[in-house]
C-alpha cells in the first residue's frame, strides 16, 4: 500500500526523530511494540523509557524485549504516563527525540482501565518540556471505547491550541473507515 497505516505513519514520524543513541519514551508500553521499535532505533548507545499503570503490561513488554533480543537500555516504569516528568532523569530532560503514545486500553488486557483525558493532558504538557528540538510526539488514539472519542478530541485540541512558532501539529486518519478507527496526532517541537 501507498498510504501508510496509523501505526506504520507514527513509527515513521517517531523513527525520523530519534535515532542510534538518542533517547526515547514510550509512554504507554502496552504489549511492548513501540517500546521495541524505539529500542531498536536508539541501539545500545540509546536509551528507552517506558510507561504503563498494569503490571502485566510491563511484564509483557520486558518478555517482548528479551525475545527481540535488544540492546538498548530500557528502563521500565509502573506508573502512569502523567509522571513522565518525575521520572526522566536530569540528563534526559530536553533531549528526548520521540515519545509515543497508545491510547485506550490493553489489548488482551482489562478494558475497563483506560487512559483519560486529565492524565493524558498532563502526560503531553510534561512530553514538549522533555522533548529536544526536532524531537516528535506521537498519539495514536483510539476511540472504539467509552470516552475514547472524547479523549482523542481533547488530544486534538490540546495539538492545536500549541504556539505555531514552537511546535508543528498534524493529524492523521482515515475519515472514510467505519468502526472506529484510530486518529494519530503528531507534534514536532521546532528549532529554537
């Protein structure tokens, strides 16, 4: 296919941005795809941070990682992405080249624990501060789940509201798909 898929588009963005020895942040490792993918970009010389509230997920991701084989260093966090801020490290702050984000809930997991508006907002707000510039956001948001739509929209308006001579905005999505489908948002911060 021509036309990228959601999920192809935002490891293209976030791949762009962050490279061999650059720093990542997966901030929602769900089953550990992007936390692999960020991994393999950044190589041994990198370093990967990743988020999830569900123990399982962070389970699943360490197993992921150890099948994959992967060098770079991981370091895993059980908490919400909304700490992303206390948990970077003073070295990382204002060096991260892409952060990504999967919101929704854990496929194969419990669907009644989702990420929310509130949180994700703080998780975003605390993502440009972390960010270097050049550096990208990724969120893929996925609506096909109680509040998942009103999220996505407070991801759209958030992406908007930010100052046009700092960051660059897109959205992503393929208005012509029933059931749902996945809406992406990139941010890039732009050179000082």
């Amino acid at each position: 296919m021509v036309i990228p898929s959601i999920l192809e588009q935002a490891h293209a963005l976030a791949g762009r941005a962050v490279g061999e020895g650059g720093i990542a942040v997966d901030a929602t490792v769900g089953n550990g795809h992007d936390t692999a993918f960020l991994a393999q970009a950044v190589g041994a010389g990198g370093a990967v941070v990743g988020f999830d509230v569900q123990e399982e997920a962070l389970v699943e991701t360490r197993h992921r990682l150890e099948r994959e084989a992967l060098s770079a260093p991981v370091r895993l966090v059980h908490a919400g992405h909304q700490t992303l801020a206390r948990h970077l490290e003073e070295a990382e702050r204002g060096r991260v080249g892409a952060i990504m984000f999967n919101l929704g809930y854990l496929p194969g997991g419990d669907h009644s624990v989702v990420t929310r508006p509130e949180t994700t907002r703080q998780a975003l707000d605390a993502g440009t501060e972390a960010l270097r510039p050049g550096g990208v956001i990724t969120v893929v948001a996925y609506t096909g789940h109680e509040g998942g739509d009103e999220e996505a929209d407070a991801v759209e308006a958030w992406a908007s509201a930010l100052p046009q001579a700092q960051f660059r905005a897109l959205s992503y999505r393929f208005p012509n798909w029933s059931n749902d489908p996945p809406r992406l948002f990139a941010v890039e911060k732009r050179d000082a």
